[in-house]
C-alpha cells in the first residue's frame, strides 16, 4: 500500500463518471481522461507509468501529486480546469494544446 499522508490528489476518473454515469458520458470521460495521462506521460510529467498505451483506466484510477514530476504538477496547477473548461465548451479531448502552451511556457523558465 502506498503512504498517501503526505500526498495530495490531483484527480480522479470516478469523480467524473459519477457525474455523467451514462455510457456516452463515460465513454466521452475516459477518452479524455487517456488523452491527459497520454499528454502527462508523453512529456515526461509522471514519476512513474499511470496508464499503458491502449489501456483504459477503471472506476479506482486517480492521479496523486506523487504520481507527477515538478514540471507536472506545475502544468495541472496552470492549466488543467482551463482544459477541462474547453472540453465542457466543445473542444475535442485530443486537444491537449491548452495543456501543452503551459508546458511551454513552464519550460521556458
């Protein structure tokens, strides 16, 4: 079991299920939430491997603070609800560009 006492969640997919549980809304739910852990993984922002290619997460998947490098944590603080927010307004869940301006901008520094 890993000591999460000193962690803080980032996010989970269970939130989001339980608020569209139909299964357009949980299908909609895990495209997107596999388009950020891909976008996360594909740019070194994991500590370690959340999800495998192809792989989809299941209702216990979250992501912890722990789970992120500096850089990811700094991305999810400066952009991740903007991108949620686009997502609730049409943008298409492969649309991580939200996401990866503030990864720019994080590493121009």
């Amino acid at each position: 079991m890993i000591d999460r006492s000193n962690d803080e969640p980032v996010t989970n997919i269970k939130t989001f299920l339980l608020a569209d549980p139909s299964p357009q809304g949980r299908m909609e739910t895990e495209r997107w939430f596999v388009a950020f852990v891909n976008f996360l993984q594909d740019n070194g922002l994991t500590a370690r491997k959340l999800l495998k290619k192809g792989q989809t997460p299941d209702e216990s998947f979250e992501i912890w603070e722990s789970d992120l490098t500096e850089e990811g944590v700094a991305v999810v603080d400066k952009a991740f609800d903007r991108w949620l927010g686009a997502l609730d307004r049409g943008k298409a869940p492969d649309d991580v560009s939200i996401l990866e301006k503030a990864l720019a901008k994080i590493r121009k520094f």
